[in-house]
C-alpha cells in the first residue's frame, strides 16, 4: 500500500464537471494499493498517516500531526502508484490490486481514517478526476506497506 502525501492549502475533486470533496488546509492523500495489501497495512499506514509530524508549530517546525493541527483529509483512490515503469515506455501494472479488491480495501482505509473525527473527503473510486490543490511548502512524502 502506498500514500503519496500533499500538505496543502486547499484542494479539491471534481468528476464529470460535478464537485465531489473540497478541503482547506490539510492533506491530499493518493492511495495505491497492492495485490499483496490487507487491512493490517491500511491499519498501519492509516495510524502512520495520523501521526505523522508534518505541519508546522507556533515556531514554524514539523511539529504537529494532523490531529492536531485540526486539517482535513482529501482521499484519492490512485492504482498509478504502482505503475512500472522499468521496462518499455507503456507502465504495467501487475502490481496493482484488482478493481474489486481495491475498492474493499481502499473503502476500509476511508473508514478507519474517518473513525479519527477529521474532515476527511474523498474522490470516485475508478473514475476520472480532475484533482486541484495547492501544495503548502512544498511538502511531499511517500509511505509505504
């Protein structure tokens, strides 16, 4: 399982021209997932994601987790992620966990997330969107199962 972490100002989703999830400040979070994942790499991954001290504190440092910063969460199904592309010049994705399965278990990270009491918003799963955000810093970070 993979998440590609944004911190963000604000960003949002939109899925056929209709606005699906908007946040302010927070992360956008995009969610790979493997042939290979179970609930236990959401279950940890999830708790990694919680915790993580990427938002600044009154002395402007990497100090504070998004609980307690108070952001919201926009969530983005992204079977990308597992794109390889090693060989040839067309990504394979082998590694990606079919639609079905990924659907489970991308629903179950949704709800383990939104069992925290944050905002947390989210995209369509295996649709075409259009993802806008503005990345505070920069600040991007890969975690992995």
């Amino acid at each position: 399982m993979r998440f590609l972490i944004q911190r963000v100002t604000r960003a949002s989703v939109t899925v056929e021209g209709h606005l699906e999830g908007s946040i302010g400040p927070g992360l956008v979070v995009l969610i790979g997932i493997a042939k290979t994942d179970t609930t236990a790499d959401a279950d940890r991954l999830a708790h990694k994601l919680l915790h993580l001290r990427i938002f600044s504190d009154e002395n402007g440092r990497m100090n504070l987790g998004v609980l307690e910063s108070g952001a919201s969460l926009l969530l983005i199904s992204q079977f990308t992620l597992y794109g390889d592309c090693s060989r040839g010049r067309r990504p394979g994705f082998d590694a990606a966990a079919p639609p079905a399965e990924a659907r489970t278990l991308y629903d179950y990270t949704v709800e383990q997330l939104r069992q925290s009491g944050l905002v947390v918003r989210t995209g369509v799963f295996q649709a075409h969107m259009e993802v806008e955000l503005v990345n505070d810093g920069p600040v991007t970070f890969l975690l992995e199962s």
